[in-house]
C-alpha cells in the first residue's frame, strides 16, 4: 500500500458527500420519489437518533440533484436553524437565501427584487413575505427548503406563530414552497415543545433514518479493501463490537484503523478503538444527555436491563425504528452495539441514573448488596469471595460469571468500570448468597427475621421485576404487581434499616 494513499475516514464527523456516501439505497429510493421526481416536491420530514447521518442523507438525495430540481424550476436551499436566535430572523433569511440563488440563477426579476426588499425593510414582514413568494410562484418558480436541525424550533418558534405561518408557506399552492427537515425529535413533540397546537406536522411525509443494514455494512468494509487492507471475520465482529452499524462511530474507527495500519502496517481493532475511547465516550454521553431530555432513557434503560414498569409497546417501537435497540435470538433486546449496550449498563449503576428508574427499586437492590458486602465481610473479611467459592461451588459459579463481567467491563471501560465484584450480580443472585445453608442460618436470619420460605416468595417476584424486556412481554410488571413489589421493597428496607448494626 502507498504510503501516501488518503484515508477514506478522514473527514469523518462532517456531511458524508459524492462517493463517500454510503448505502441507504431504499430511502434514497423513497425521497427521490417524494421530492426529486415530482413537478412539485413534497414536504418531508427525516428522523433519527444523534448523528446517524440524516443531514448527510438529505445532502446527497437533494442538494447534489440540484441540477434537476433547478431544469424543473425548482430551488433548493439549505438553511441550519440552530444559527437563528429570531423566528423573525428565520422568515426574513427565506426571502434572502432565495434572492441570492436566484441571482446566481439569473432568474431574479426588478419586480421580484422590489417584493423581497419590502419584505426585509416591513417591521412586520409576514404579509410581504407570502407576497414575494406568491410572486416567485407566478414568475414560474419553486422553492425547496432544507431545515436542517429543526429540533431548535422548539426553542426558536417558542410561544409565536411560526408554526402556523410555515404550514401556510408550504401547504397552500400560492407560494409554490416546499419543506425538508432534519431533526431527533419527531415534528410533533417539537411542536409540543414549544406549546405550540398547530397541525403543522400533519403535512409531512415521515422517513426514519435508523443504523446501517447488512449491504451496507458490506459497502462499509469495501472501503477497506479499496486502499489495500483486507480485515478477517474476526476483525470485523470486533468492528460491530465497537459501532454496531452506527455510521458515525464506522467511520470514526475506520479512520483510526487505517491511520494505526499505515504506521506498521497491522490491523488492531482494540488498538483504534482504545485511542479514541474518549471519543466513543463523549458521543455516548451526549447521545444519554439527549435521550434524557427527551424522555426516552427511561424507556431504554427498563427495555435493556429493567425493572419493566411502564414500557408500551409503542416505545419499543419507537426505539427499534431510531436504531436504538435490536431483538435477540433468546428474545430480549440489547442496544445497537455490544459495546454501547455495556456502557449502558455501567452507567445504570451511577448514581444520577437513579432517578431515571424506579427509587424504591433502586434502593431496595443497593441496600441487599450493603447488607451481604458487610456481612460477609464481617464473617471471613475483606476476601470473602475467595472465601466462599472455596466451600460453596454454586456460589462460586456466580461469582465467577461476576467476574467475567467485570473484566469485560476493566477492558472496555478501564478505570470507568466498578471494582465492587458485587455489582455485577443480579437480585436472583443476592437472595441465593443470602439463602444459601450456613450463611441463612448463622448470618442472615437474625437480620431479616422469618424463614426461608416467606422471602422466597419475595424473591421470585424482585427477580422477575429485574428481567429486561422480552418480545412476548411477559415480564412486565402488572400494576397489582408492581403494588405487591413496592410493598416487598419498603419491607426489606424497613427490615435492613432496624436491623443491628453489621459493621
């Protein structure tokens, strides 16, 4: 391999353009029909997760076919609505973008010019505005604006018209106007956001843009082979590990990858992917951040790991769609990467998620593992894990899966992941230590009190309460249910509260 080849992901992070773009071949079918191929666009909304690749896609499918909206007399304009802190300033910016593509067009007329500098000059420029676009229409011209970061409506358009006054532009066939948007949310929560009733979203078109798929994975490692570098089946299974088939961490790690390969010529999947941990880190606190604000973490964190309390099935299908999570073969879910999905689940132990998940739960499962940590530690010490593996094989197998987990975690996350072995258990786990002959009776009866029998019944229904979710849904909580899991839990509480002192 030359040395001085380009790396294909080097510009990773930017709007994918030309060959560069890869894939999505059905939905560029799809939006090239909606707004392509017609006389007149129609408008169109496109929906996906943080930096999934949606301004990308509306780049090549629209802007790079400017020629042929332009031979229909229709022109395309890109607008990012996160450089606006005015609604007025974002109606005003319509009429100037398209005065200035028209210039470039040389189809710009005096009387259309006279029309835009009412517009720009009117303290109150709406009814100027819809004059200038009715008069762009009659001159025989279209307008086709790409909104690109719409989500900021819902702060832009707070407590105004605008909504309203952009249905009018691009539903009445006066003005000839058409809308693309790109956005996380959907129309209609943005709408809400901003307090807003108006039926805007209603006349779009709706395109979710979720991960990659399987050919275009394929197409993904093609660029691989095309300067030179041929990854095994391993090496990609590690690919998937690190991205899934999220495209921005793709090319985030494929450029890493080329760079470590053209320095000596190795292939290092774990390599790349620990240089730019912090990277990986960063997007996927902004991606926590997002769903948080959005509300839908909740539902994400209960569908992956639970307890399952309030899961529709709706939002799992809202996630599916987005790309967020993915159905196994032993029918529950996990994130869109393994390593995404194990980053998840050590950040659902920190305490600031707590609040995102059910206290009472989170309290419950926190307070069994203080009381056996110092107990056992009381009874053989500081290796009391060591210690009871020795005597107890099946208790040695779960720490031992523990364990595993843990060093999972060491590789993935390094001084991120917990040093607690205990954490990695679940509550099935924890009754078992305490249930288990010997320690029941000489350590743990006189803290809980009643027999063995009463707090099984207690621990079949929290180990239930603690499954992800399922296809079948079986597990989730019904509402008499989660009442008797609630009273469960303030009895443990209660219970390991007046307990004596184990330290």
């Amino acid at each position: 391999m030359n040395s001085a080849f380009e790396n294909p992901f080097a510009d990773y992070g930017k709007i994918v353009r030309g060959e560069r773009f890869i894939g999505r071949k059905e939905i560029i079918r799809v939006i090239e029909s909606r707004i392509i191929q017609p006389t007149d666009p129609g408008n169109l909304a496109i929906i996906g997760i943080h930096r999934i690749g949606k301004s990308s896609l509306a780049y090549k499918t629209i802007i790079e076919q400017k020629d042929k909206l332009t031979q229909k007399g229709v022109l395309p304009i890109w607008i990012g609505l996160s450089s606006y802190n005015q609604s007025l300033n974002f109606f005003r910016s319509l009429v100037t973008e398209c005065v200035d593509e028209m210039e470039d067009l040389n189809w710009l007329t005096e009387q259309i010019q006279r029309l835009a500098d009412r517009a720009l000059e009117a303290q109150d420029p709406w009814n100027q505005i819809k004059r200038f676009f009715k008069k762009v229409q009659e001159a025989g011209y279209g307008t086709l604006f790409i909104i690109d970061e719409f989500d900021q409506a819902r702060l832009l358009f707070k407590g105004d018209t605008a909504f309203q006054r952009l249905r009018e532009l691009a539903d009445y066939p006066d003005y000839r106007l058409s809308l693309v948007l790109t956005s996380r949310r959907s129309i209609r929560d943005i709408e809400q956001d901003a307090g807003s009733n108006s039926p805007f979203h209603n006349i779009f078109q709706v395109q979710r843009l979720a991960t990659f798929r399987e050919e275009d994975l394929e197409t993904y490692f093609d660029q691989f082979l095309s300067i030179g570098i041929s990854l095994s089946d391993a090496d990609r299974e590690r690919v998937l590990f690190y991205c899934g088939a999220h495209p921005y961490l793709l090319e985030m790690l494929g450029c890493e990858i080329v760079e470590i390969f053209l320095e000596n010529q190795k292939i290092n999947i774990d390599k790349a992917a620990d240089t730019i941990s912090q990277s990986f880190f960063e997007h996927y606190d902004d991606m926590i951040r997002l769903l948080r604000g959005e509300g839908t973490l909740n539902k994400l964190i209960q569908i992956l790991f639970g307890p399952v309390i309030d899961v529709k099935r709706t939002d799992v299908t809202e996630l599916q769609n987005y790309g967020l999570i993915k159905p196994t073969q032993n029918g529950t879910y996990v994130a869109y990467s393994e390593h995404f999905h194990d980053y998840l689940k050590l950040q659902e132990r920190a305490t600031e998620f707590a609040a995102d998940l059910w206290p009472i739960w989170r309290d419950t499962e926190k307070a069994l593992r203080e009381v056996i940590t110092n107990t056992m530690s009381n009874a053989y010490g500081v290796n009391w894990i060591d210690e009871l593996g020795k005597t107890r094989p099946n208790l040695k197998n779960i720490f031992d899966d523990c364990r595993r987990a843990q060093q999972k975690e060491e590789k993935s996350f390094g001084d991120r992941a917990s040093q607690s072995l205990i954490d990695f258990t679940y509550p099935t786990h924890l009754f078992e230590i305490i249930r288990a002959r010997g320690l029941w009776d000489d350590l743990f009866r006189p803290i809980f009190g009643r027999d063995k029998n009463y707090w099984e019944e207690r621990q079949k229904l929290l180990a239930k309460c603690r499954n992800p979710l399922a296809h079948n849904r079986d597990e989730v909580l019904q509402p008499h249910e989660r009442t008797i899991v609630e009273g469960y839990c303030s009895e443990i509480l209660d219970t390991l509260r007046d307990a004596p002192s184990q330290s």
